[in-house]
C-alpha cells in the first residue's frame, strides 16, 4: 500500500494527524511538514481513514 499526500491541496486542518500521527503530517505553529508518498503495510487501517475523513481530500491510497 503507498499513501500520497498531495501538498498542493492540503490545508493544514490536522485531522490525518489526530487519526494516524505515524501517518505524514506533524502540525505546530501552523508549520506543516508533510512527506508525499509513504510506504506502510502496518498502519493501513489508520491511512484508509485518515483518507476518508481528510476535508480537502488531499489523502489518496495506492495498491
């Protein structure tokens, strides 16, 4: 499974962060770091639902 983070449409809310902080995102200050492709097998239920619940649909899954 590889999860891609498009930065160009996120907007920084942090819900991914609060479902699955393994996940990409670390948010303090408003300062966004964000990797844009990630690889994990283990956190794949937490991924799936940060996707489904991300507001700007920024969160997309590959098989």
């Amino acid at each position: 499974m590889k999860v891609v983070i498009n930065k160009n449409i996120c907007n920084g809310v942090g819900i991914c962060d609060g479902i699955c902080c393994q996940l990409c995102c670390n948010y303090k200050n408003t300062k966004i770091k964000i990797q844009e492709e990630i690889i994990s097998d283990e956190y794949e239920l937490a991924c799936r639902k940060a996707a489904k619940y991300c507001p700007a649909h920024a969160i997309s899954i590959e098989s």
